[in-house]
C-alpha cells in the first residue's frame, strides 16, 4: 500500500463514521434525545438544541484532529497499516466519551426542567397484550429463522471442507486479498492460520444468526391511538427488516465462503462473488437504516415499556434489566439493536465478540 491510497481508503471511512454520527440523533426516533428519555414536543427547546449543537461541534473539532492524525501517520511516518486502525479507532472511542458527556447534560437539564414542566417524561401507556398479533410475528420469525441458518450450514459444510485440506494446502499460503481478487499478502501454513479463518467465519456467523433472530423478536410498540393499523404497519415493518437481515446474512456467508475456499486452494478469491456480496450488503444496510428511522416503534405515540425507563440504560446505550425477557431492545442512540446484558444469554453474546478478537490475535502473533 502506497500513501495515496492510504488516504483514498482511509480518509473517506473516516468522514462517512462523522456524518453517520453527526445525524445519529436525528435516525433515533422520537422517544430519546442523546439516550435520554423524552417527550419529542421538547427536542427543540433551546437547552437541548444546545446541547445538540455543542456535541456536533465537539464531533467535528474531533474529526478535523483524527484526519490530521490520519495525514502525519501517512506522509510523516509512513505507517499505512497504523494509518487504517489507530485514527478510526480513536475516532470511535472519542465520540463515544462526548456521547457520554452530552448524555448526562441531557439527564441534568430534563432533571432541572422537570420541576416546571410535568411533561418531560414520555407518556406511561398501558401495556397492551395482543396474542394474535403475537402469533403472527412469531410465524414471520420462524420463517426467516429458517432462511438465516441455510447460508450459515453451507459456510459451516465450507470451513469443514477447508479443515479437511490441510495436508495438501502448500507450505505458503494467501492471508488477504486486494481489490481483484488476488492475493498480496502470505504466510507460512501452519494450523492456528487456516482455524483462524474457519473459527471467524463460524464465529461471526453465529452472533449474527442469534443477533438477527432476536432483533426481529424485539419488543413491538403498537400506538395505542389506532391498535388495527399499527399492527399492519408493525408486520409490515416486521416483513421487511426479516428481509433485509436474509441479505445481509446472505451477502456476508458469499464472502466467508470465498475466502474459506480460497485458503483451501491456496489461490485468489473470486471477484465476481465478493464485490456483489459487498453490494448486497451495503445496499440492504442502507435499506435497513431507513427501516429503522420509519419504524413505528420509534413513533411519539408508541406504547410505553420497560425499555423506556432511563433507571435500565447505562449511559443511555447499554441496556441492563435482569427482569425484562427480551435478548435484544432497539437502540437509544443510532440504529439497530443492543442486547439485554441483565440476562444470562445477553452477557454470553455480549463477551462473545472479545473472546473472538482474543483469539484472533493470538493466532495472528
């Protein structure tokens, strides 16, 4: 890798992380205001728009620093692996510390401002028990349960496969491959390399089928307004982030399957497979994005649940309530889903991805 293309690749990653945080908020629905609590009639007043304001300038003060960084790793130092983790990574830890700062402020001015206004809080509407509609997002469940583990046996009957030729791999084998498709990186055969490749594409692909199932059995918020319609929309809604997640899924195991193919022969992978696979995973992202912000669980007028109670949230993005059954609640802060770690199984797939990293390292040193 050469300096310019250092900064082709690493300069854009970092920028699309900046304007993806700097509009957080505003994909975060219509209950929270920076993982806080709050009624949606009071984003705008003028302490919370401030509050708004501060952590966007915060965010790009320390954007401008990171690329900066970025810039003295590649044309100072000449370190274009560093260049690739320590910028990006910093980036990440540091707007998480001023998510934590402004979420606090938030907590402290909702504190003084509820003396007040009576408000503030979200409305506590009464739990709403609706066993068909139960049973017909339980079949939508099933459905894609089913789908989701079909890619992931043929990633598994794939990484069995690869084990199996070990003996015949030859004694150099490919360990990343460039933008065709061919290899530019090797290494010395041995054990812990090929399991390295077979336990991530296993691994990663078992916090996905567990992460993707439990998303969708997440909790449901039917406005109490119109009980009928919100059940259409919530299926509705129901159909097409299962849909969305059986292409992600799908998009991911094309990619594990190819480089666990590849290591097996020793060659390049297929760039016919893995650029439609990156495709397919990047467009149904964006489409599960626009999901989630048009989710009608993230309206004003959902129901009221556990999961809105601030007293449950650590720092507003973790979520730890031993007496709440759901594995997986939608985010505060951003899109997606953040697992329960209150449970037993939530702090098992929790740790799950440190115990990967671990041992990733440890192979690759």
């Amino acid at each position: 890798m050469n300096s310019t293309l250092a900064v082709l690749i690493n300069v854009p990653i970092l920028f699309l992380l900046y304007i993806i945080i700097y509009f957080t908020q505003a994909l975060s629905g219509k209950r929270q205001f920076y993982g806080v609590s709050l009624n949606s009639d009071y984003f705008n007043k003028k302490e919370f728009k401030e509050l708004d304001k501060k952590f966007k300038l915060l965010l790009t003060l320390g954007f401008i620093i990171f690329t900066i960084s970025l810039l003295i790793c590649v044309y100072i130092f000449e370190a274009y692996v560093s260049s690739s983790i320590l910028p990006i990574t910093g980036f990440c830890i540091y707007q998480f510390v001023i998510f934590i700062y402004i979420h606090n402020k938030v907590k402290t001015v909702k504190q003084d401002l509820s003396l007040e206004i009576s408000d503030l809080e979200l409305e506590k509407t009464k739990v709403i028990l609706d066993t068909d509609f139960m049973n017909e997002k339980n079949t939508i469940v099933k459905r894609y349960s089913i789908l989701f583990i079909i890619p992931f046996i043929i990633t598994i009957i794939v990484a069995i496969y690869t084990c199996t030729q070990y003996n015949s791999m030859p004694d150099i084998i490919p360990t990343h491959w460039g933008f065709t498709g061919e290899a530019d990186a090797f290494s010395e055969k041995s054990l812990g390399k090929v399991l390295l490749n077979v336990f991530m594409s296993i691994g990663v692909g078992i916090i996905m089928y567990v992460s993707s199932v439990n998303s969708l059995k997440s909790r449901a918020k039917l406005d109490t307004n119109n009980i009928n319609e919100s059940k259409k929309a919530h299926l509705s809604h129901l159909n097409k982030f299962a849909f969305s997640f059986f292409l992600v899924n799908l998009g991911c195991h094309l990619l594990f399957i190819n480089i666990l193919i590849a290591v097996s022969s020793a060659g390049n992978v297929n760039p016919y497979m893995i650029w439609p696979a990156t495709i397919l995973i990047l467009v149904a992202s964006i489409y599960q994005t626009y999901l989630y912000y048009k989710s009608p669980s993230k309206s004003k007028s959902a129901l009221y649940s556990v999961d809105d109670n601030d007293d449950n949230w650590i720092f507003g993005s973790i979520y730890n309530n031993a007496n709440d059954p759901s594995l997986f609640v939608q985010k505060r802060f951003g899109v997606g889903w953040t697992i329960n770690i209150g449970s037993g199984k939530g702090k098992a797939l929790f740790i799950l991805p440190f115990i990967l990293i671990i041992f990733i390292s440890l192979v690759s040193f």
